[in-house]
C-alpha cells in the first residue's frame, strides 16, 4: 500500500506476473488445497496452459465444507491477525463469513475507493449511503472508502436500518450529491416518494451509484428518471472485493465507438478469465462466458484461485488513451437470469417481465404473483397508478400490453398507492416475485 493506478498494460502484466505467484504461494499453505496445485509450475503461471492447470474452484466445494472445515482447512493464518468477517454475498445456501486481515482491509477499501475515481465524484461531494450495514461489506466499506477521497457520508443503511421515510427527509435536508445504494431500494425510495408527493428528481442528487443486484437498462432508465441523475453501475463479490465500475469518460463520450460500455475491471488487483461454462476452456474476446476471479492482494486468509463466480460475462479489452482507466478492460454482464414462472405452459422470465414494466410510464409500482383461481394457474399483476393517469384505463391496457408480450392474459389488479411501498419496506431488496399456488 498505496497501490498506484497503473499508467499501462505492460505495468499490470508485471503485477499480475509477481502477485500470481503469491496468489498460489498462499494457497498452497491451505490444507484444502493439498494435492490439487503440486503439479503446477510456479516459474511458468504466464502460460495460459500452466495457469489452466491449476482447478477451478466454484461455490459448491465450499458448501460442501462444514464452518469448522471452512475456517480450519480452507483458511491460512494471516501474519497481521483477522480484523473482521464479510458475509458472502449468495443468495441460496448457508452464507460463509470470510475472515479479513488488517492488510486485506486496506486492499478492500482502495477496490471500493477506485469506484469513486472512476465515475467521476471526488472530494467535496456528499454522499447518502442506503446499503444496508452490518455483516455484509459494501456499505460500510463504501462509506470507509469515500472518507478516504475527501467525501463526506451519511451512513443512513437500508431502510432495515433507518426508516426510508426519514432517509427522503435526510436527502432533503442534508442535500447529499451522490445516493449509493441498490437499485431496488432506489426505485423504492422513487415510489415512497411520490406517494408523499416528493419531488425526488429535484433534489441534490446528481449521481445514483448501485451495486449488489443486476442493473437493466429499463430499471437504469427508471432510477434516472426517478432521481433526476445520471446512473452509475459497479461490480464486485464478497470473495474478492469491489472489483470494478462504469468509467465517467466512456459514458460521458457517450460509447461513441458503438461497441459499448460495461465495468473497467481492476486487473491489477484481480486476475480475471472468462471461460466455457461447462468445459472451463477459454472462450473469445466479445463471446458470453462464466468468469473466473483470482484476487491478488485480498488473499491473506481466503487463498481463493481460480473462483468460479456464478456470472455470466462478455469481456474486451483495454482501450488505452481514454482516460486513466482505460488501462483496464472492460466487462458486461450478459444478464441472463433463471428466475421464470411456468403459467399454462408460458414461461415468463422475472427479468424480461421487470423490464417489461418498468417502461410502462404510468406505472409507479408493482408486484407479480402466479396464484391458483378455480384450479387454474393465474398470473397476477399488482400495480399502482401515477395520480395524472386513469387506473382503469392502465390496467386494462397492461392486460393487452402483457397478452401481446408474453402471450398470456394477466389479472390486473391496481392497489392503492402506497401500498407496496408499506408492503416492500422490510425488505432490503423488493420481493416483486411471488409463486403463491
């Protein structure tokens, strides 16, 4: 520490070349990984074959560990002692809590602070944290990070934490310039206040930063809409730490060579492959493929090689001379989801139906259900109506709308506003999706 950010790529592969042999030093301290790397050529990690040969390592393997096998086999004595524990960040499963030293802190409070670098806010700014607080990282590691740019935070967490209808208020007063938090709570915070009859896109805020949950460019579109800001995206894992964020210039020049945007990854703190899904072997520049992340400083207990993330990505490379982030490459998530409801036969994809709504202008908010009326399967629309629109003409042309779409013919049902905001308030992600048969 510091780490510098790199001026070329040439300066990353000497990085990548040092710490790739640390990175499989320290995993072969750890009893899990006996037997598995004794094969591998520390002298030769830069060929690709040589580096291939060391396993993949997915989420099924550490749940296969029990805690006392996790902390004892996986695990390695830091020299500088645990600080504190990160959640992992799934979704499904029993979460595993990674033990962090002093050193990886230091490491992961730079990942996060980079964010701020590359989206363009800096000292001086003020910055409304709503992700949520506690066991898992990213909000109070965001908030740590942008304290060490000069920026000042109001760690409000998640509404769990203080009510969202104080944190509209504290947004108000308080007039912060950047709001960070997930995207769903945004949108719920959007809904909140227009039933107050708030006008958020007239606040202070002039940049919403997300993390935590895919971003569609529907839902991007609402958020700015909404906030009366420019959207900003970030990418990162429990695993590995905040690994990389939409760069200011590139969106600013407005992707102007067509071939698009997507997260500049820090490739001098995390080695990055993206890989067949299922034979692991490398795929194209530009084609989708799972990535695979080997963190080069945040490994001082967690010795994780080759992690298979679960995300499905594109990845190009750097383009230099666009910034000083354009050292870095870029990646997109391909936003493929297996969240769907099979109703009479039609599969409607979570994803595809969000989107779908969310650029329905007069709708503010909604949920979707499949319930079981008279022995049929039915597909159940909860929405709630801007105050300048008819509800009975909306709903009745979300019913077409949703029938010519996804070729099924919903129940529309128009709540009163406020409703799913009171409903949605104790959770930290909306629970818009709901199998009630």
């Amino acid at each position: 520490m510091p780490l510098e950010l790199p001026k070329s790529r040439a300066q990353i592969a000497a990085l990548q070349r040092e710490r790739k042999r640390v990175a499989l030093a320290q995993a072969q301290r750890s009893p899990f990984y006996r037997g598995k790397l004794e094969h591998v050529n520390a002298d030769r990690l830069d060929d690709p074959e040589e580096w291939r040969r060391i396993p993949i390592l997915d989420k099924e393997m550490l749940r296969a560990l029990s805690d006392r096998e996790f902390y004892d086999s996986f695990c390695v004595r830091p020299a500088d002692g645990i600080a504190e524990y990160w959640r992992s960040g799934g979704a499904t499963g029993r979460p595993l809590f990674y033990p962090r030293s002093p050193t990886d802190i230091r490491y992961g409070v730079l990942s996060f602070a980079r964010v701020f670098d590359c989206i363009g806010c800096g000292a001086g700014e003020r910055v409304h944290d709503s992700f949520p607080l506690g066991i898992h990282p990213v909000g109070h590691a965001f908030a740590r990070a942008a304290q060490s740019r000069g920026i000042a935070v109001n760690w409000a967490g998640a509404g769990t934490t203080t009510p969202s209808q104080l944190q509209l208020e504290l947004v108000d007063r308080l007039r912060p310039t950047v709001w960070m938090g997930m995207s769903s709570y945004g949108l719920h915070l959007a809904n909140l206040a227009e039933v107050a009859g708030v006008d958020l896109a007239a606040s202070a805020v002039e940049t919403v930063v997300c993390s935590a949950e895919p971003l569609s460019q529907a839902k991007r579109e609402k958020l700015g809409r909404a906030w009366g800001a420019r959207v900003r995206d970030t990418f990162g894992m429990t695993e590995a730490g905040m690994m990389g964020a939409e760069d200011a210039i590139l969106e600013e020049n407005n992707r102007a060579d067509g071939r698009g945007g997507g997260f500049r990854i820090w490739t001098d703190m995390y080695f990055v492959e993206v890989v067949h899904p299922e034979t692991h072997a490398p795929v194209a520049e530009g084609e989708v493929g799972a990535l695979v992340v080997t963190p080069l400083w945040m490994n001082n207990v967690t010795p994780f090689l080759r992690w298979l993330s679960g995300d499905l990505v594109t990845l190009r490379e750097a383009d230099d001379g666009r910034g000083p982030f354009s050292v870095f490459p870029l990646v997109r998530h391909a936003h493929r989801t297996a969240g769907f409801f099979k109703v009479r036969g039609v599969n409607v994809g979570h994803a595809e139906f969000e989107d779908f709504m969310f650029r329905v202008p007069e709708v503010s908010d909604f949920k979707c259900e499949t319930v079981a009326t008279g022995g049929l399967d039915q597909l159940r629309v909860s929405i709630e109506v801007k105050r300048t629109a008819d509800p009975g003409t909306v709903a009745a042309a979300l019913a077409d709308a949703v029938k010519r779409t996804f070729e099924i013919t919903p129940e529309v049902a128009v709540l009163e506003t406020g409703t799913l905001a009171r409903e949605f308030e104790a959770s930290v992600k909306a629970p818009r999706f709901a199998d009630r048969r």
